[in-house]
C-alpha cells in the first residue's frame, strides 16, 4: 500500500493543488484477497467536506483498508470550500479540474483503467454534493457515484432573494458556517438555480429525459439524525418519481464519521455487486 501526497499545477485553477493519493500496488500480505499486478486499477476521487482538506479521508476512514480490499486506487484532491463547482470569475475551476485534469494526470502517472465502468466519484457532505452533481454532469467520465449525507441545500438556496447579505460583522451566516453571500459565490443567483447546471435535480432528470444519454450508478447514504436527512429524501424521492435507478439506505447516524466510515465499505460493495 502505497499512500503519500502528491503536489500537481492545475491549468483550470490557475495554481498548484496538492491531492492525497493511495496505491493498493504492492503484493497483499494475506491470503484470499485478489492480486493481478497486470490488471489496471479500479480508480475512486474522493471528495471532502466543507472546511475540510485532501487528507480528511485518510485520517477519518479506514479508506487505506478499503483500498487494498478492493483493488482500487483512491485519489482525494483539495476542494477547499467550492462545492466542486466551477467559479470562472476567479479562475477556480474545481470541476473542471477534478473530472478532466487530475482524472487524465492519475492516469498518465498511474497504471489505471481508462473504463468508465472502472472509473467513481465519491464524497461526504459538501463533498457528497459535488460527487453527485459532477457525476451526474460528467456522465460519460463517472460510472459510479457515491454520495454520503450530501449537503444537497440548492433547493433551499434558491428561494432566497438574489441580494443576499454579507455575513454580519464577528459571526458566521446560516448554513453549514457559510455567510449569505457565499452561496451566490458558490451557486450563482438563487433566482437561477433551479433548472441550471448546479441543480442535481435538474441534471438528473436531464439524464432520464435523454433517451441516448449514458447514466452513472447512484448510492445514496444519509444518517437519520443528520440535519440534512431531508436533502437526502429530497433527492431520492426526485430520483424514483423520474425513474432514475439508484440504491438508497438510511438509518440511525449522525454527521460523522462514524456513519460515514462504514457506508463507503458498504457504498465500494455495492459498486462491486455485493449488495
């Protein structure tokens, strides 16, 4: 198992990102677990939360098990707080980087499948949402997404007003620690939203609506009690009144990691046909 830090320059994001990368490459030290050393790897990008950085997965999940159990190479960029999205009027084009930059730098570098079968985006939280709306938007790169407690809040975002107000002086706007006015830098107007290119939703139904169009496999995890169970359903329920196949599991949890550990097992199962 290989795991370390690698530091790459982004053309889309006009500057050098680091991404934390684990490599199952070396020969398993039990028996019972598959090893082709002539098979490419299955690849997975990972996506954090807000606030967090490229080495929340590494230090929060047993992902480095994860990795060698299931012969897949995991690749966590740095996010920073974008929700994944592209922000052109500061040249931060975090999706852009993250489907078509670090997938065709890790393939270059990496002995990777180029299959889109063998190809998945993953994440929790804010991470969970840019999984789920790049997945959906980069449908012929992702075969699989896998979406955990996902800070699906477009919806709720969109019935603000437009002119939304700055974050009041020594505190924090609603929202996951967001001022007001950094869902209009992250989404754009709230009057626009629905409809557009950061609505999951939207981008959803724009899948089912094409009859030719190539569609990722969706798991959907969420706790319970986690405050953004509703989203969750939300989304899920859009999913089955359009059609859209997916397989979705809730249960008792909570935003953390303790939930979020072992539903990427389950979600790295489901993508192998285990559940």
């Amino acid at each position: 198992m290989a795991t370390f830090t690698f530091t790459m320059y982004s053309h889309a994001m006009h500057r050098h990102t680091d991404v934390t990368a684990i490599i199952p490459a070396e020969k398993p030290a039990f028996p019972g677990v598959p090893f082709d050393p002539d098979k490419p790897f299955k690849s997975i990008y990972l996506l954090h939360g807000y606030s967090g950085s490229h080495a929340d997965w590494l230090r929060g999940s047993k992902i480095q098990q994860l990795a060698q159990q299931f012969r897949i190479a995991v690749f966590c960029p740095d996010g920073e707080n974008s929700f994944y999205v592209d922000e052109p009027s500061r040249d931060a084009n975090y999706a852009t980087f993250i489907c078509d930059e670090l997938i065709e730098f890790t393939r270059r570098i990496f002995p990777l499948s180029k299959e889109r079968e063998d190809t998945a985006i993953g994440g929790f939280s804010m991470g969970g949402y840019g999984a789920l709306r790049n997945g959906f938007k980069y449908n012929e790169v992702f075969g699989s997404i896998i979406a955990l407690s996902s800070a699906l809040i477009t919806d709720g975002i969109s019935k603000m007003p437009d002119d939304l107000p700055p974050a009041p002086a020594g505190g924090q706007g609603g929202g996951m620690g967001m001022s007001p006015s950094y869902f209009v830098h992250c989404f754009g107007k709230p009057s626009k939203i629905l409809g557009s290119d950061v609505d999951p939703k939207a981008l959803a139904s724009k899948l089912m609506e094409d009859p030719n169009a190539i569609r990722p496999r969706v798991y959907m995890a969420c706790g319970s009690e986690d405050f953004l169970i509703e989203n969750n359903r939300s989304l899920h329920e859009h999913l089955e009144k359009i059609g859209y196949p997916h397989y979705y599991t809730e249960g008792h949890g909570t935003h953390a990691w303790e939930y979020w550990d072992p539903h990427i097992e389950e979600g790295l199962k489901w993508m192998e046909g285990q559940l």
